[in-house]
C-alpha cells in the first residue's frame, strides 16, 4: 500500500515530467526559472551538510578570494565567488582548472587539493604539467546555510544542495541564471585569446557532490566556442549518481530498491524526466548520449568507496546499490554496452532486467571516455587526484590514462593486455590474482558487500517509514 508521502511524490513527478514535456519550445529564461528543483532535493530534508565557514573568507596560500562575473554567457550582472591563483600567469598558461567542490561546499580545501596535485607533478616534471597553469575553485553558497557570507550580486542556491544538479540560483532574488551557465562562463573565459593567447585545455575537475555536478556537465554541458582551438576535458570523481539514458536500471535487488516504489528514479537529476536544458537549449537523452561519448571525459573511482554515505535515496540505489563505487562500476557497463564498444566488462556488476538499447548506429562502438579505479582510495579527493593514476588523469592524454584496478580475468581488448604510461613503461592492466586478497570474482565481491549492507538500509527505511506516518497522523 503507497503511503500518503509517496503519493504525493508521484503526483509531483507525474506534473514536474508534463511540465518538461512542453517545455522544449520555451525560451531560455523560461526554461530555468522552471528547472528550479530536482529528485533529490524534492524528496531528501533540508539540512546543513555540516560545512563550518569563517566569515571574512580566508583564502588559502596561493590563492585569491574573487568575484566572476557570468555575465558572458548570461548577460546578467550576477557573479559567482572563486578561488583563483593569486598570480595568474595568463600570457603564457597553457591550462586552466576547474576544481567543484563537495557537498561541504568548501571551496578552499578544493582548490588546495587541486593547485597540491598540480604542484607535485610540476616538481616531477611530469609531462604536460604546465608549471603557469591557472586553478580556480568555484563556491556554490546555499542561500540559507551561508546567509551573510555572500554579497548582493554573488549566486546562492537552495537546499539540500540544489547545485549539484545544475539548478538555477535562488539568490540574488529573481535571477534565472544556473550552474551550467556559471560554467559555461568558464568556457567563454578561458577560450579568449585576447587574455589567455597560449590556452590550450580547460579541465573541469569533481569529486563527490562536485563529481555530480560534473556528471552531467559533461553530458548536457557546451563545449568550446566555434572559434576556439581550447580542448575540454571533463573528470567525473565518485559521484553518487549519473543521469541514466534511458529507463534501465542495474539494481535487481527488490528488497533495497525497485521502481515501482520509486516514482522519481527517472526524474532529472538521475534521469531526464523533468530536465528543461541548458543555454543551449533541450535534447533527447539519446542526443545527450551521442554529444558526451565524443568528449575526452575522465571517470576515477575510488576501489574502497563503499560505505553507504552521501545519496542513500531510492533512485541512487537503483543504480548499483549502496557503494558509490559499485554505481560508478555499473555506468561504466550501461555506457560501453549502449554503444556496443569492444571493452571487456568481465567482474564488472551491473544485471540489468531486460536487454539494453543498441546505441552503435551513434557510437559507431566507439566512447572517447576513460575509467580509472583507485585500489587503495576511498572517498577523499586528496587521496584519489593525489596518486599516480590521479595524476595520470588529470595530466596525461586519453591514450595514456592508467586504468588502475580492474577485475580478475580482465583483459584490454584495446591495447592486446598491455598499456603504456606517460614515460613508456608497460604496466600491468589485469589484476594479478596473487596480489589481491579478493579471491572471488568482482561482481560476486560486490554483491557479498552490498548484501552487507542490507541491515543498515532496513533500518534507514523503517525510521523514515515511521517518521512518514507520524507526519500523516498528525
């Protein structure tokens, strides 16, 4: 029997996903001001993540406290607050990063970790660390949380983090400007020649809440102006979700989650009900699909992500379970087996229930997308851009990205079981079963692991289940 909460949630979606159905011939301002919500943040409770900010803002060494105007790619006057080098070598840099931070929103320790990760290779002399690169590190306030810490003109967004959904801001008042625009700011910054003549590659860079985000700008995200000789590179660090394609889930395990039961597992942020576009405009999932797979997009997952924090809903567990890690594993089979590629998917897990859509006739079984797994990282951004296949992400060219981890019996279909490193030297890309303590396959791990965890959901779902009926009693 539905409780009167989950109807209620069925009959928001059923109006937000009539409302997107008629919203491909609005007008951009329109279309914003309606893409104001997202799944999440319509079924999980307003709090504060916990994050502690000083007010004056302390940047960190190195680094600047700014105000960006977005005004390139909106028009308005509105600007986003950023962590920008203290002095930025503009003539002569040849890259630029952007590191989003987590659902913390501590922009600071974000651009710290990345401007660390950058340092280190450049004292290494890695190949192309540019020593002139130019970090910054947006800061996407909540309106409530951090009220007096941003100024009249700076965007503030709503809770429980609407940001990481590319959703529009709630402050300053009336605007209709989004998260993608602020980032598509970026592009049309970076991509002028006339301030940055050497710039070569602007890289977005996520973990966590900021992975989310770079999720889907990935997908939906534009790209260089036409004009424009910039690369893009797109990297995507254990998010607890991705936008879905299509209807197809990988979660077979009814008892922690099913879609019946889950009116919103479709809905914009995890799917494209409810989704109203970008600047740019809207597409079908199928023409998001065939603009990512082109993209140089960087996917790094941390092997030991596996407890069950961050998105816990029901349509994040649809996606894989309760590990982060396991989700990120199950995309990477639902992308490759869409565009029937040639990538061996053996230990990966990911059951879907019925066959999945044949995407060849656009990938021509070909994804420009890369899949790096950390074995001894968790859920800590340091740690995963810290180690050598951090660095191999965020520095090396798509050909040379190491993969880290991968399942026993694994084998490279793309470079014959070897791949080559920035310097040349050959490494190992199937896992050495006398190396790992991980006996069983991958999938029969994961699944043990995520069976684990079944008493903590159980619990989860009885509390809120009661709290459900205490509200409706009341």
């Amino acid at each position: 029997m539905i409780s009167a909460t989950k109807l209620a949630v069925s009959l928001l979606a059923l109006t937000f996903q009539g409302a997107a159905t008629t919203s491909h011939h609005l007008n951009r301002h329109q279309a914003h001001q309606m893409f104001a919500r997202d799944a999440y943040t319509d079924v999980a409770p307003v709090i504060n993540e916990g994050e502690n900010h000083t007010y004056p803002i302390v940047p960190p060494p190195g680094a600047n406290y700014i105000s960006f105007p977005v005004s390139a790619a909106t028009g308005a006057d509105e600007e986003l607050p950023m962590y920008w080098s203290q002095n930025p070598q503009n003539a002569t840099a040849t890259q630029a990063f952007v590191m989003i931070h987590g659902k913390l929103r501590n922009g600071w320790d974000y651009w710290s970790i990345m401007n660390d990760a950058l340092q280190s290779a450049v004292k290494a002399n890695y190949p192309n660390a540019d020593p002139n690169a130019i970090v910054t590190a947006p800061q996407f306030y909540s309106e409530k949380y951090n009220s007096g810490q941003f100024t009249a003109k700076q965007l503030a967004f709503g809770d429980t983090n609407q940001w990481e959904s590319g959703a529009t801001a709630i402050h300053p008042s009336g605007t209709s400007v989004t998260v993608f625009d602020a980032m598509d700011a970026l592009i049309y910054e970076f991509s002028d020649k006339t301030k940055y003549p050497k710039m070569e590659r602007l890289i977005f860079v996520g973990h966590g809440g900021g992975g989310q985000l770079n999720s889907r700008y990935a997908i939906v995200g534009k790209d260089a102006p036409a004009n424009s000789t910039m690369a893009i590179r797109w990297i995507v660090g254990d998010p607890s979700s991705n936008p879905y394609f299509t209807l197809d889930r990988p979660m077979y395990i009814t008892s922690l989650a099913n879609k019946t039961d889950c009116p919103l597992y479709n809905t914009w942020r995890y799917g494209y009900d409810n989704f109203t576009g970008t600047a740019q405009g809207l597409k079908t999932p199928q023409e998001y699909f065939a603009q990512t797979i082109t993209r140089d997009v960087r996917w790094i997952v941390g092997y030991q992500d596996t407890t069950s924090g961050g998105d816990q809903e029901c349509m994040a567990l649809l996606q894989g379970g309760v590990p982060r890690r396991d989700r990120n594993l199950c995309w990477w089979r639902y992308l490759n087996t869409l565009a029937r590629t040639s990538e061996d998917l053996t230990g990966f897990p990911g059951t879907f229930t019925s066959p999945l859509p044949d995407y060849s006739n656009i990938s021509h079984n070909v994804i420009a997308h890369r899949l790096t797994v950390v074995e001894q990282a968790d859920h800590d951004a340091a740690v995963v851009f810290g180690s050598a296949e951090g660095r191999s992400v965020l520095f090396d060219n798509s050909d040379n990205v190491l993969l880290g981890w991968r399942p026993q019996g694994w084998v490279n279909n793309a470079t014959n079981a070897t791949q080559t490193s920035s310097n040349g030297t050959p490494i190992a890309t199937t896992q050495d079963a006398s190396s790992s303590t991980k006996s069983t396959s991958g999938a029969a791990a994961m699944m043990k692991e995520a069976q684990a965890h079944l008493p903590l959901i159980a619990g989860v779902f009885f509390t809120i289940l009661a709290a459900s009926t205490m509200l409706v009693a009341a």
